[in-house]
C-alpha cells in the first residue's frame, strides 16, 4: 500500500495543474480525447450486438476477445481468468507497466456481461438520433468500456500513457456474480494489491454532473414457507392453519415495516413462487407454481435484494429480519437465508479527494463541476470489493444515459467524448507533471 503522503503529494499536484485551467499539454490530451467519437461509436455498436448476457458464456468471451484486441492495440498485455471455478465465463485483465519506477498505479474496472440473455426480445444497437442510440448494455456497461478505452487511446497519442501502471479488469458476471464470490472476485483483489487509485467506469445515476464515491453493498436473501396443505374450507382450522401464502405476505410486509425507517436502505422482493406445488429454479432465478383457487397453499418461495450503505446497517437489517420470520402463523414455518453479496462502499476521505480532482478536470474542461451522488440513486458494482483496499476510488464516470437493466436502455452519445476527456484529463494529472 503506497503511503498516505505520496498520495497526499499527488493529489496537491493534480489539484495544482488544473489551478489555472489546461496547459497546453493538456489542451492537446483534451483534443485527443474529443477525436476519434465515430469509431468508439462504431465499436460500441459491435459490442452492444454481442449477446453477453451473464449466462451466455459464449457471447461474454466473445465480448471480451473484442475489447481484449483494442487494449491490445494500446500495448496492453491482456490475459483471460478462467470463470469455470466459479461457473461463469470468466474475466479479462489487461495491464500496461509504466516507463519509469514508482509511477502511480491506477486500476480501471468495467464489466462485460449485460442483463439480456439471448432469449430476451432486446438484442441490437439502435442510433435513434445523432446523439442517441438504444441497445442492451449501451450504458451498463459495455459504454463505459468504449469511454474507457477513448481516454487510454488520447494518452496513448499524446505520450503520456506511459507515465502510468495500469490494470485493467472486466468481469464476465457483474450482473450475476460466480460462486462462491470470494473466488469470483479473487482476481479484481489481486489487481488492487498496491493500487494508488480505483477508478470505476459505470453509468452510476446517468446524470454527468454526478459521480460515484460511495455505494451500497447489496445482498440477496431467500424466503421458504411451509403450510399445512388442505382444502379452503379448512383454513385457519386447528391442524391447518394461514397456509403458505399469508405466511409469506405476512413475512413480507413485516420486512417493510421493520426496515422502512433505517435511511438509504432497501429491501426488495422480486420473485415470489406460492401455491400447491413450487418448482424453484436458484441457479437461472425462475420456476412455476401450481395450485387451485380451493387450496390451502403448501408452499412458498421469495427471493430478493437486501442493499445496506454500511455494514452495521446491514447487520442490523439481517437481525430485523430473522425476528420477523421467527413468530410463525399456525400451521407455517419458514426459514431465510442469506447470500454473499456485494460490500458497501463507504464515503472515505481518499474518494471525496479524488472526486475533488475529478471536479476540477471536468471544471477546466469546460463542462461544469461534478457532485457526489446520492447512494440510494446508484446500485452495487464491482468497484465495492476494492473499494476499502485502495485509498482513492472514484466510480460512475462511464457513458451516460437512462433506461439500465430494461429494453429502454438508452445512451446519451453527446457525453462520450466529454466522459473521455475528464477521465483522461484525471489520469494526466494523477501520473504527475511530465519530466
């Protein structure tokens, strides 16, 4: 871990090269980085037309081959993680050493998979205007890559990219992690490992005035009912009892009433299966239900998102919602579990200076100061894993738009090249003046 004063000494620099707007250096790094819009646009359509759904393994490699060539390309040395261990595709690291001892090391994290399988009607790049264009994955994040890549390609043209170690790491299951999850993200740690600065590329709440240094952790729980099956006529009878199904209502709004108060944390369900009989599938997160309207429901089965901003908020959510479940209906029973999920990402000093350097670049640019987002306005993302280990980490500085997750998704293309220019005008000024 590189020490506190070097940091201290490098954020004092880049604070004092944007002091009186861009060097001429920078003006030029600033031009780079506004160039060459048409063909990032171009490979983002290639990209967006890949189907890398997380459970498409084929199409997330073939995803990532198509990156891997362009960092490639900008003398990156690029080498694939194996997913199998943790049954998904599996991730790829790009590096590139810097020319001289001691440069700062700068991790950059993007992602390669999108929520669209190849079944989901939402597969292809759409330029809906000049300045717009829909697809799956256009803004989460398969856009943030393209940004990425812009301001690496605008160093890389102007002599500077050689001035810093850089590693970058997409993953092949953001969307969905691999398990077990210490092993899925096993490799992003061994990346981190002496890191000056983290730098994530999502689209955090897609407005560019925002950008991301603290984020909620997110964890997934599963909820299983037991009832005593019977005829309707039964219900609420000595020996049968609510039955599965208000079992699981009650449980469920009991969550909502015991969490609702605690600031900046959700509780979600988002798939409930109830009746006769339940066919749950955990791994592909669907299954059926069958049962009669004259049935009392022998089954039921919840699952859901648990997203905390600390991880005493999530302790005591946990805790909330065990007691819950621990005062059964007649006749139920029920049993919670939770999943590893995603750590939360605290607000720490070294992110909200790093958001100070950011701001001024985006100031001397020309496109206005950036603020920290609300944590409620940007989900989980990989850069949480990290985020405790390097002491500056700074995310949602992708490509911007609206619509994530859904068959809206829509990129706002008039903000590439500015994402492009701030993220390579950040990196110019953390590698120091040139000697």
């Amino acid at each position: 871990m590189p020490p506190l004063s070097r940091l201290l000494a490098l954020a004092l620099v880049a604070t004092a090269a944007g002091a009186d707007g861009l060097t001429p250096r920078e003006q030029a790094l600033a031009a780079a980085a506004g160039a060459g819009i048409d063909e990032s646009i171009a490979l983002l359509e290639r990209a967006v037309n890949l189907n890398s759904g997380t459970l498409n393994p084929a199409g997330v490699r073939a995803a990532g081959e198509l990156f891997a060539g362009e960092f490639e390309r900008l003398g990156f040395v690029v080498r694939r993680i194996d997913g199998t261990p943790f049954g998904r595709a599996g991730h790829w690291i790009a590096e590139r050493a810097a020319a001289r001892p001691g440069a700062p090391k700068v991790l950059l994290i993007g992602h390669l998979d999108t929520v669209f399988e190849p079944d989901h009607p939402f597969q292809r790049f759409e330029r809906l205007s000049p300045e717009a264009a829909r697809g799956p994955g256009v803004i989460d994040m398969k856009g943030g890559v393209v940004v990425m890549l812009r301001a690496l390609a605008a160093l890389a043209e102007v002599g500077e990219l050689e001035r810093l170690h850089l590693v970058a790491v997409l993953h092949g299951d953001e969307e969905s992690a691999g398990r077990p999850l210490e092993l899925a993200r096993a490799d992003l740690r061994a990346a981190a490992a002496g890191a000056d600065v983290a730098l994530g590329f999502e689209d955090g709440d897609g407005n560019p005035a925002t950008a991301v240094v603290a984020r909620r952790g997110s964890t997934t729980w599963r909820l299983e009912v037991s009832g005593t099956p019977a005829h309707s006529s039964q219900i609420f009878q000595p020996g049968v009892g609510a039955g599965a199904i208000l079992e699981a209502a009650r449980i469920l709004d009991g969550f909502a009433a015991r969490l609702a108060a605690e600031t900046d944390l959700t509780f979600n369900p988002g798939l409930l299966l109830a009746g006769g009989e339940v066919d749950f599938d955990a791994a592909l997160a669907r299954g059926a239900a069958s049962g009669k309207s004259n049935i009392v429901a022998a089954r039921a089965v919840a699952t859901g998102d648990l997203r905390a901003v600390t991880p005493e908020q999530l302790a005591r959510a946990r805790a909330a919602m065990l007691e819950v479940v621990a005062r059964p209906l007649p006749g139920t029973s029920a049993t919670l579990a939770f999943d590893e999920g995603y750590p939360p990402m605290g607000a720490r000093e070294g992110n909200l200076r790093l958001l100070a350097l950011y701001d001024q670049a985006s100031r001397d640019l020309g496109h206005g100061p950036v603020a920290a987002v609300d944590p409620r306005n940007a989900g989980a993302a990989d850069i949480s894993f990290i985020a405790a280990d390097v002491p500056m980490a700074l995310d949602g500085i992708g490509l911007m738009g609206q619509g994530g997750h859904t068959a809206g998704e829509t990129a706002d293309l008039a903000t590439l090249p500015m994402q492009a220019r701030r993220a390579a005008l950040l990196l110019s000024r953390l590698a120091g003046p040139p000697r």
